[in-house]
C-alpha cells in the first residue's frame, strides 16, 4: 500500500455555486464579488503555502497605467 495523502480524508462532498481556480488578483476578485453576492465560493490554490497569488504575486501588484481601460 501507498502512502495516504492529506487529499485522501478530506470530505469533498459539498455544494457551490463558484469554483474559483487560483488565488491570484482575478481569482480574489471574483471569490470576493461573488461570495458579496451569496455565492458560497470554493477557491483551489495549487501554489505551496507561502506562494499563492499567481502572476500578481510575480508583478508584486504592479498595474501599468497606460494599460488600464476606462470607459
């Protein structure tokens, strides 16, 4: 026999109305407004502990004004 992983006695029998995958600036956004509005939010973040954001977390949240859309 294998060795058991953590993954192996977790309870996965839940409901959601949003699956948000990575924990990054979007994927923050869209939990937050979501979960603002009812939803109840599952976020699945791959990323050792001490590493989440994603490509946020790489740019250290720089936004480039000139990139920035308004209408």
């Amino acid at each position: 026999m294998g060795q058991e992983t953590k993954a192996s006695v977790i309870d996965w029998k839940a409901t959601y109305d949003v699956v948000v995958l990575g924990f990054g600036g979007a994927g923050a956004t869209a939990a937050r407004f979501a979960a603002d509005n009812g939803a109840k939010v599952l976020i699945v973040e791959v990323a050792p502990y001490g590493h989440e954001g994603g490509n946020t977390r790489y740019s250290a949240s720089f936004l480039a004004p000139g990139l920035i859309m308004t209408s």
